[in-house]
C-alpha cells in the first residue's frame, strides 16, 4: 500500500486544519505510534513497557526501559537532536529504568542502544507508516468535507474508544476506514452487553458461566436465541454422543448452530448406511422428469458419498457457509418425512460448498 500524499501535501492540508484539530489529530497519531509499538514489542516478548500520561504504565514482564513520547519536529524542520548530536525531525524520548536516566534518539540510535531486533524495528516502521497512509485518508477526506455522523452512536459516550471518535467528529474531523470500524465494533459490544443483561434474567451461575467461557460470535448466537426462546430442541435424535450437547440441554441452553449441524448430520447418515455401496457408480445427470419423481432412496444412493465427504471436513465450513450446510440438512430430512425436495437447488448448494472446501469434487455438480 502506498502513501497518498507526499510530506508537502500532508504539511498543507495540516494547516487547513484549526489549531484545536491540528492538536487534536496529531496527538491521535502519536499515540497510534506508541501504542503500535508496544503492540509490536509485546507480541515479540520484547521487554519493554509504554507510558501514556492519561494510561498507567503498561508493563511487559521485566522493563529496562520505557518509550515516554516521540515528538515531531515538522516538515522539512530538524529541531531536535540525538544524544549522539545528529539533527532530528522525529525524537524518541525514552526512559532506562535501571539507570534512572533519560535519553533522546533518533531511530537509528533507539535500535542500538535498546538492542532491538532488526525484523521488530521492521515491524515498527511498518506499523507507523500505515499510520501515515490513515492520516493520509483523514486529511483527503478533510479536504472533501466527508464527514461521518455519529447522531447514532452518541450513547457510546462511556465507551473510552467511541468518546474519543465522537469527540473527533464532533470537531469537524472525518473518520478514517479504520475508526469507522472501530465505533460500530463498540456499537456490536454495547448491543451484545445489553442484549446478554436481558438473556441473563432467571440464569443460574453456571449456565452464565458457561455462556462466558464461548467464543464471542457463540456467545451473540446463543443470547440472541436465549431473548427469542428458540432452543432447537425438536429435532434432537434419540440419542446424543456429544456430552456438550448433552450438558446444553441439561441446562436449558439453546443449541449452537455447530451442534445442530453435528445431529443433524449424525441423524440423517445413520438413517441411510446401506446405500453407501452403490454411490459412485449411480452418479449420472438426471432427465427433468427423472429430476421431478426422484426418491429419497434414489437420491441418497447418487449424493450420499458426497455428503459424507463433506461431513468429514465440516470444521472446515465458515461461518456463512455454515447455514447453507446446515439448510441442506434440513432439507434432506423434510424430504426422508415426505416434504417436497427442490433437487437443482439442492445441487446448487452443494456445489457451493464443495467449492469452498476445495475437495476437487464440484464438477459433479457443475
């Protein structure tokens, strides 16, 4: 990805800007930086900490030393200087906590003197000149008057993210891509919050903590059926061999979608086992009357193989995926019960989903 505006641009439309948003947004970049680097050093396991002056110290395991600011100097401007005595625009201002002693660099001397990993200073430079590319797009969209509304997420206000991304817009600053994403992310977390408040009324500790201990797109999935009362308990088989799933109703709590998909897989091949046989070699195209009058016995004889196949690598269906698998299933068991079977779409589906597992298998269905 490359930078938009040159330094002369960005210097420009900077000074379009009021003192209160040139303020405003320098210092979010700033911090951006920090916070990139102490990202970029803690996933190393780099010992390092980061001070923020509205933060206490972040602490990664044992600290030598600790980033206190880096200041900008300005566009063609060098007002600083590295305690080795070279000019600098850009100053790291860092502090050795067993010294008890502050020093002044320029990047080249922070990487020597903190002994910092050549792929970290990498990842740093990286991280800080995606920064630019974001301040990049703040100020273009500056420029063209693009502003973002935030009338929706005013109750946000509490969320430390979202306060300071209204507080921005609030000053007539554009929202990059990436605030963007962050604000509605905060909406997602205020609405799940609430919406679990509602869901918990009447739970017991254990059903709460269990629902606590889900990964957070399970945990929106069974709230949401918990505040709708949607268990899917009906087409549970005569016996369950997942102790999960058994516990989930032992409790009261609705099914996952990955459960079903498991019973719902389970029930309809241990219906059809004795077909199994003859699979591969009845796989032909099929007449439109032949497509009309087909069985459920005549079908599971040509697809059964195929949806073996898949049951085998359903772990591996995404989430989107996920309810088109989960509707071919129910499909299939109306059409055992007598419902009407839709057997072009049925092939359309599945071809889908061999596509996206890549079994080399669709063109059976193309």
């Amino acid at each position: 990805m490359k930078k938009v505006l040159s330094e002369k641009e960005t210097h420009s439309l900077m000074k379009t800007l009021t003192e209160e948003q040139r303020h405003f947004i320098s210092n979010y970049i700033v911090q951006c930086k920090k916070l990139k680097w102490l990202d970029v050093l803690s996933r190393s396991k780099t010992d390092f900490t980061y001070k923020n002056a509205n933060t206490p110290t972040v602490n990664i395991e044992t600290n030598e030393w600790t980033l206190k600011t880096i200041i900008d100097g300005g566009y063609r401007k060098r007002p600083f200087k590295c305690d080795c005595g070279a000019s600098l625009r850009h100053q790291y201002i860092v502090y050795n906590n067993k010294e008890e002693k502050e020093y002044k660099f320029g990047s080249t001397c922070f990487e020597e003197h903190t002994n910092l990993d050549a792929q970290i200073v990498k990842d740093i430079k990286r991280g800080f000149y995606l920064i630019d590319i974001e301040l990049d797009e703040i100020l273009i969209k500056y420029k063209k008057r693009e502003l973002f509304n935030v009338s929706s997420f005013l109750h946000l206000k509490d969320d430390p993210v979202a306060a300071d991304l209204i507080k921005q817009a609030k000053l007539n600053i554009p929202l990059s891509t990436k605030q963007i994403d962050e604000l509605r992310k905060a909406e997602f977390h205020y609405k799940h919050n609430k919406n679990k408040q509602e869901a918990y009324k009447g739970l017991n500790e254990l059903q709460i903590t269990l629902i606590e201990k889900l990964p957070l797109k399970e945990q929106v999935e069974l709230v949401k059926d918990l505040i709708r009362k949607e268990f899917h308990y009906e087409d549970l088989p005569d016996t369950v061999d997942s102790a999960e799933i058994q516990l989930f109703v032992k409790l009261g709590l609705p099914l996952l979608n990955r459960h079903r998909i498991r019973f719902n897989t389970i029930e309809f091949f241990s219906q059809t086992e004795q077909v199994t046989s003859e699979a591969a070699t009845e796989n032909k195209q099929l007449s439109f009357k032949e497509a009309n009058e087909i069985t459920y016995d005549v079908f599971m004889k040509r697809h059964l193989h195929i949806l073996k196949k898949v049951r085998e690598n359903q772990d591996r269906i995404s989430s989107d995926n996920e309810k088109i698998w989960l509707n071919i299933q129910n499909n299939i068991k109306e059409f055992r019960d007598g419902k009407e079977f839709n057997h072009s779409a049925f092939k359309g589906d599945i071809n889908h989903i061999l596509k996206h597992l890549d079994l080399g298998l669709e063109n059976m269905y193309g």
